[in-house]
C-alpha cells in the first residue's frame, strides 16, 4: 500500500470519527488540533487505523500530542505497515 493510499484512508476515517465535513479541505499539513480533533475522537481514530490497516500503535505512543499534523499520523502508520512482512 502506497502511502497516498494511506492518506486517502487517514482523511476518511478522520472526517468520520471527527465531524470534519467533506466540504473542509483536508491536507498533510492539516492541524489536528485546528480540525477540532480531541483526546476521546483521537482515539477513535487510532482504533479505525489499527482495524484498516492491521497494525498496532504503541501504548506509550498514543497521545494526541504526539500527532500534531495529519501527515505525522499517515508516517506513522506509513512506518508501522513497513514493519509488517508480506504475507
């Protein structure tokens, strides 16, 4: 999976775990906390990512400090699907 395929799925799940309506462009750049993106919403989000992409993120990771920007969610999963051997 590329990571514009990771992309395209990260927006997705952030606009439906998150109330951002379709009509708000999202991007890399994107601020999660300017998206209204909160601790209870983030980890939803985290949850919807482990499920579609079969990973896990780490325990000590999951902080929405840790994720200031949408790309830094997609270069995490991005490094996480790498991780994973092709079955």
């Amino acid at each position: 999976m590329m990571a514009s395929d990771i992309a395209a799925t990260t927006y997705s799940i952030i606009g439906e775990h998150c109330s951002v309506g379709k009509e708000r462009d999202l991007k890399p750049e994107s601020r999660l906390k300017d998206l209204g993106v909160n601790s209870i919403n983030f980890i939803k989000v985290i949850v919807a990512l482990e499920k579609e992409f079969g990973i896990d993120f780490d325990t000590d990771h999951i902080e929405l400090a840790n994720f200031e920007t949408i790309r830094d969610i997609v270069t995490y999963v991005d490094e996480r699907k790498r991780r994973i051997p092709d079955l």
